[in-house]
C-alpha cells in the first residue's frame, strides 16, 4: 500500500549529513539509515547520485516543508577531535573520511550484528602518554616505581612533576606496606607515610623502637580498612601495649582478620572480641591473668609463651574458654612449659570438629595418655607437633593406626623417649608423610653434656654401664613422598640408609657418631644437606654422594618451537632434521645440592 517513494533531499542537507557523520568521531557503530536520503538501509537501494563537492560555507540545511523534513535525518554535528580556526576553509568532502561508512558495501553483505567496527583508528582514553624525563612511558614508570621500598619511593618523588604525579598515584593504590621503623623515630613521620596509603589492607611493622599505644593509636586512625597487622620486634626493642589497648584496637576494626603480634610479655591478660579476626599470633606471653576470645570465624590461634618456669597461665581454662567461643578453629600452636595431659583433656572436650593441625610444644607433661585422647577426639587431624613431649615408640604407633590417611606432617623433635624403631615404624605406615622432624630423638641420655680435650675437641662423656647398642642406633628409611627430614642432634646415630625419590632437604647437624662408610643417599631431588658440627670425613663423603652424576639419559624428543613461535614442543627424531648423534640430541642431568657446613 505504501511503497518506496523519492523524497527531496537539498544537496546542502546531505553535506550537512556528512559533516555530522564527520564530526561523530567518537562513534564506533554504524548508522542505520543512509548516508545519501536517510532512508534506513536494510533493504534500500539509494537512488540518489553521489553529492558533488561544495564548500562547508554552503553546508548549511535549507529549510524545508513538514513532509520533507519528517522523512529526512538530520545529525546534530558534534566539536571535532581537531578543532578548525573560523576563518580558513574546510576540506572538501571528497577529501574527508567519515568515522563509519558503509555507503559503498552492498546491503546483502553486512553482518547479522551491529557490532562491525569503524574504519578509522580509535584512541582510548584510557592511553597514557610519556610522562617524566627521557620521554618514559607511564605505565613502565608505575612498574619500576611500584618495586621500590618506601624511602626510595620518597626519593622518587623528587625528580620530577610526573614523577612525583606517579608516586602519588601508587601511595594511594597501595595495598600492602612493610616498614622497618628504627630507633628514635617520631611516631608523626610513621602516621605521615601511612596517611598517603588510604587503601591500605596489609600493614607490616619491624619495630626497632619501643612499640607502644601510641603507635598503636596511630595505626587505628590512618588505616581505617586494614585487614591485617603484623609487629615484629628487633634485639633492645619493647613492647609495652597492654591487654587492654590490644582490645580496644581489635574491637575498633572491623575489617581487621590477621594479627600477628612478637614481645606480647606486656599484655597481663586480654579479651578479644571480633567478628572477623580469623588468625591471631601472640609470641613472649607470660603470665596470663585472664584470656577471653569471643572470635566466632577464628580459624588459626598460635600463643608462644616465654621459658620461664614461674609462669602462672591457666591453660586449662583457656582451651575450655577456645571450645565455647571459637568453633572454628582449624589450626592451634601453643608452645608452653605449663602444657600438661590435662590440658589435652581440656583440648579434646572441647570437640573442635574442623580442627586439622595440632602443634602443643614443650609440654613435657605430655604423655601416651595424651596421644589415645588425641587420636579418639581428632581423626582427620594433617599436622601433629609434639615436640618435647614424653611419648614413646607405643604413642607413635598409635598416631600410626589413627592418622595413615590425613596426616602429612609428624614433628617429634626434643622427645628422648622415641628409638630408630620408632622413627622407621612410622615411615613405613604413613604413606602421606612428606615432613618429619626427629631432631635431638636418637641421642645419648646418659651423656648430655660435652667436655672439651685438649686438642680443641669435644666428646661425649659417657657412663661406664652405658650400653652400646642403645648408644648406637641404625636408621632406614624408604619413602616415596617425604620431602623434608630433620635429624639434628641426633648423636647415637651411626648409620643411615635413605631411599626418598622425592627428598629435597636433609638436616644432619650434630651427627657426630654418623659414620661415613655407612651413610647411603638415594635420593635424586636432594638440594640441600645441613651438617653443620659433623665430622669432616663425614662431610666429605655427604658431598662425594650428592655431587656424583648418574648416567647419561637419552633425551629422544628434540625441541622445536611451533610455526607461531608461541611454545617449544617435543618431536621424535624420525620427524627432525637433527640426527640423534649430535650433542643437543643428548642431555645429562646434574643433580644440584649444596651442603652447609657453616
């Protein structure tokens, strides 16, 4: 009924057309209506020739009736990218570009979509450009800059305005910040550094100063989103916030999940209440008078105490107080000469059901009986440190029967009632053990202490009913995922035979009885050996046995890159150019170990 009918079109209206396409620079999508009578293009063949070259003085629209301006589009023409003075010419149309134009594609080849790109570069604004001195790309400068420590960063600022722009930027990006604070530092130049960083989540602070509730305050209010603290104290520093300040400062921030504390000797006692704290780290605690944790999503809790035997910590009611108010804890350390098996009584009362690594160090108390609760309570558990403790070769059985499954890490360090039998039970029956540490396990009871000859040596005293063979004491281990064995101080051993394919770290310092003709190491992937106090001739024949190369394997792949370049893959010789014979063909792994004797 109603068909295609001409419309005129001014020639000045389609140069105006022109110039609005023109000027829309920034566009990156096509038009939908045609460049020529405005007609929209799907399924429009434009009748009209192709306007002839006028001036942009005579690019102005002439006005028409109401039917011709209702079918024909005028764009309003945007300010171009570069701008023209008034009184010079504008290029003829035949000369310009438009931004899209699609005047010369046939209607039958456009795309389905409407996502077809311009004809023209685009420039983002999001490109930088060279800033600084030597011309040096922004985005280069934020690289090198953002590596720097905070006093070079300082200094960077200095050398020039872009500079000084890029720092800048990076103090106010900066997430997370290490500092080492030295002695007789004003606590207004620590609070400056930290107000440049508003987005700071991870601060952490190598006290060479006192740390005290000043710092303290001053953390709270120029890192108002931190997320963790972490303080570590240096040789003639002190820590002299109190329990109280502590809370204060966790009840303050509410971001706060991670707070790592050293020289906690000052705190008295403490309550901490947080609904995000998840890891809390306290070291040199002493003399507890009261521990509240009121910390529902804590996950990790480590609390050192400090050796002293005076000490007057309640543990007993502080791991009832970690079972009420802390269900989710996973990971527990607690290293306390004050550890006894009521306190594992206390612990596994406490019915922790997500609890995967137990660490209770230096508790000497600590017993058989403690292992049976242990293992009744906690069955999944991944780690288990009980170093110092009095078990024996039945406590470790035990650990055996309940733990072949989950548990990957055995520390058994300082525990003198543990044998060779022991040790080797153990690695025979948890397939999954990639760490163990036996340090000080197979060493003389009767003699502890050495005495110095006269020619600068030392020996052992020993007693004149010691027996040999509980002096001396073989050990065999063969393992195929252990990683790391600690035997430190292990003087009663004479002989070692390891078969570990995957071992990479070997502790034999203070092995003094270690003979060398009976030490054997299989172990490929070795890359660090620590006989540090070994004998000589003993540290000769660790070096012989892991600096030895095995025989040549025969690499049958050549490497070649793909036809992009993109990778390096493997083909067999029948398909290479390169004959077997030739010296890249064939490669000889070393094995690469260093050996610590200082």
């Amino acid at each position: 009924m109603h068909g295609h009918q001409p419309h005129p079109v001014t020639p000045g209206g389609a140069t105006a057309i022109s110039d609005a396409f023109l000027a829309k620079r920034g566009k990156r999508r096509g038009s939908y209506n045609c460049g020529r009578c405005g007609q929209p293009k799907k399924g429009h063949v434009c009748h009209l020739p192709p306007p002839s070259i006028t001036d942009s003085s005579s690019a102005a629209v002439t006005p028409t009736d109401s039917s011709t301006s209702s079918a024909t589009t005028i764009i309003p023409a945007s300010p171009p990218l570069s701008a023209v003075r008034p009184h010079q010419r504008q290029q003829p149309y035949s000369n310009l570009r438009r931004a899209l134009s699609f005047d010369d594609i046939d209607v039958h080849e456009l795309p389905e979509s409407d996502d077809e790109g311009g004809e023209e570069e685009y420039l983002s604004p999001d490109v930088e450009f060279n800033i600084g001195s030597g011309g040096l790309p922004a985005s280069c400068l934020w690289e090198v800059l953002r590596r720097l420590p905070p006093p070079s960063l300082l200094s960077a600022a200095k050398v020039c305005k872009g500079w000084r722009d890029v720092t800048k930027r990076l103090w106010r990006a900066a997430e997370e910040l290490r500092l080492k604070v030295p002695p007789r530092t004003q606590v207004g130049f620590v609070g400056s550094v930290l107000q440049k960083c508003p987005a700071l989540a991870r601060l952490s602070l190598t006290m060479e100063s006192d740390m005290d509730s000043t710092m303290l305050a001053c953390i709270a209010f120029a890192c108002p989103n931190l997320e963790s603290l972490e303080i570590f104290t240096c040789e003639g520093s002190f820590n002299r916030i109190t329990g109280d300040e502590l809370g204060r400062f966790v009840a303050d921030k509410r971001c706060l999940t991670t707070l790592k504390m050293e020289g906690c000797s000052n705190l008295g006692g403490f309550a901490l209440c947080s609904n995000t704290l998840s890891t809390l780290w306290l070291s040199d605690l002493h003399s507890l008078s009261k521990m509240v944790f009121n910390c529902p999503n804590l996950n990790e809790i480590s609390l050192d105490f400090s050796c002293q035997a005076n000490d007057g910590t309640d543990l007993t009611a502080m791991m009832d107080g970690l079972g009420r108010s802390c269900p989710r804890l996973k990971n527990i350390h607690i290293s306390s000469l004050q550890l006894s098996h009521s306190v594992v009584l206390s612990l596994t009362a406490a019915n922790l059901r997500g609890l995967r690594m137990l660490s209770l160090v230096l508790g000497s108390e600590i017993t058989d009986a403690s292992v049976v609760a242990i293992s009744k309570s906690y069955s999944n558990l991944e780690l288990l440190d009980l170093s110092g403790s009095s078990i024996s070769d039945s406590g470790i059985g035990m650990i055996c029967n309940v733990f072949p499954e989950t548990l990957t890490r055995l520390l058994l360090a300082l525990c003198p009632n543990i044998t060779s039998s022991g040790i080797q039970f153990a690695t025979a029956q948890l397939p999954l053990l990639e760490l163990m540490d036996c340090g000080m396990t197979i060493c003389e009871s009767d003699a502890q202490y050495p005495t110095h000859d006269g020619n600068g040596g030392s020996e052992l005293q020993r007693s004149p009913n010691s027996k040999l063979h509980l002096i001396y004491q073989k050990l065999f281990i063969k393992h195929a995922r252990l990683k790391k064995l600690s035997l430190w101080g292990c003087s009663s051993l004479d002989s070692l035979y390891l078969n570990c394919p995957n071992l990479n770290d070997l502790n034999l310092n203070s092995c003094k009885n270690l003979l060398p003709e009976k030490l054997v190491l299989q172990c490929p992937k070795l890359e660090s050996v620590h006989a540090i106090g070994c004998q000589d001739i003993l540290i000769q024949a660790v070096q012989t046995q892991v600096s030895s190369e095995p025989a040549p394997i025969e690499n049958r792949y050549s490497c070649k890159r793909m036809a992009d370049g993109s990778k390096r893959v493997g083909i067999p010789f029948s398909f290479s150019q390169q004959s077997p014979d030739e010296k890249m063909s064939w490669k000889v792994r070393k094995r690469r170990c260093t050996v610590l004797v200082e």
